[in-house]
C-alpha cells in the first residue's frame, strides 16, 4: 500500500462503536477505582494497628525510662551503704534505734487520743 491509499484505509477502519466505546472506558476507570480500594482496605487495618503499636512504645519507653531513674537512685544507695560508713550509721540509728555508748536516745511515742480512751 502506499501512503496515500494506507490513510483511505486507515478512515474505513475507523468504526464509530459509539456508547460501547464510552463505556469500556467508564468500567476500565470503575475496575481500576475498585482495585484501589480493595488495596487500601486492605492497609487500613494495618495502619492501625501500627499507630496502636507506637503508643504502646511510647508508654513502654516512659515505663523504661522511669525504672531506669529507679534502678540508679537504687544503685546510688547501695553503693553508699556499702562505702560510707556515716550512711551505715544513720541506717542503723534511724531503722534499729541503736546509739554509741553513752548516748541516750528519746522515743516519741503517739498517746491516745480522747476517743480512744472513752471507748
């Protein structure tokens, strides 16, 4: 064929299909429409669960971080009770109510309150 007698035969091909046409091109963007949606249903659940997982690390994070604090101020302790001999002298005057000798250590002791005494 020719170039001039390939464009007659071009126009002849051209078939008007008329509302077929249109609406192979709505159910190709319907079907497309739908595949997205499917995809994104499928992900929303997901999404979800994963803003639920972060909040859950950030009240296991805050939990950490305050048994850490926890854990030094204890470590702190130990190490004093077990290299300052004043802090070991303290312990033991204030828990087990212990004194040098000579000393004489006063006890104040709660009285009765008036109601308890009339019953």
């Amino acid at each position: 064929m020719q170039a001039g007698a390939f464009d007659v035969y071009w126009k002849r091909m051209q078939v008007d299909l008329g509302i077929w046409n249109k609406l192979t091109w709505v159910v190709t963007v319907l079907g497309l429409v739908a595949g997205v949606g499917l995809v994104v249903g499928a992900y929303v659940p997901l999404i979800d669960q994963n803003e639920r997982m972060r909040r859950q690390i950030e009240v296991l994070n805050g939990q950490i971080r305050l048994e850490e604090t926890n854990a030094s101020r204890l470590r702190a302790s130990i190490e004093a009770y077990e290299s300052d001999p004043r802090t070991v002298e303290r312990l033991a005057r204030e828990k087990l109510h212990y004194a040098k000798p000579g000393e004489t250590v006063i006890r104040y002791m709660e009285t009765e309150s008036n109601s308890t005494r009339s019953n």
